[in-house]
C-alpha cells in the first residue's frame, strides 16, 4: 500500500501588501472567483488563510506549467518549420540543373 507524503507547513514572509491582497483574495467574492478559475480549485466563503494561500500557490504553479507548455509548442513549431523547409529544398530543382 502506498502512503500519500505527509504535508508540511513553510513559514511565507508576507508584507502588508500581501496581507491585504490576501483579504481580497478571501473576502471579495470577484477575486475569489478569479482565483477559483486561476487555480482550478474551489475555495469555499469561510476558507482558512492557509487555503486561500495554497490556491494562489496553486494558480502560480498552473501558469507556470502552461508557459513551459506554451514554450515547448512554440520550439516544437519551429522545428517542424525547419523540417518542411528541409523537404521542399530536397524537392526543388537545382539551379544548376539547367545549364546548358
């Protein structure tokens, strides 16, 4: 049987910015919406500050993932770019191919 990790709690210094940002974040109904949307998480209305905390972690980590992804399409793109180029040089005539 496999045991799930156990969670820790980190201690996350936190200005009075933060803090009021956080308030936003668990007692405005726009921004726990938006938050709820970013993270794909639900929050309820009387959500702990640690849970508002863990689905702004979470938000962050899915824009992270998404632009890592957004990053290996694009260098994907380019190198099927490169590969066509490739083929249709291979299948043009050469241009020495009519000289007389």
């Amino acid at each position: 049987m496999e045991t799930l990790p156990k969670s820790t709690r980190k201690s996350l210094p936190l200005s009075a910015h933060d803090l009021e940002d956080l308030k936003l974040l668990k007692e405005s109904p726009i921004y726990r919406e938006a938050l709820v949307k970013a993270a794909g998480v639900e929050i309820s209305n009387s959500a702990s500050e640690a849970a508002v905390l863990h689905a702004v972690w979470e938000a962050g980590l899915k824009a992270i993932r998404e632009q890592i992804e957004d990053q290996g399409y694009a260098e994907m793109a380019a190198q099927q770019d490169a590969v066509q180029r490739q083929a249709a040089a291979r299948r043009r005539r050469p241009s020495w191919a009519d000289e007389s």
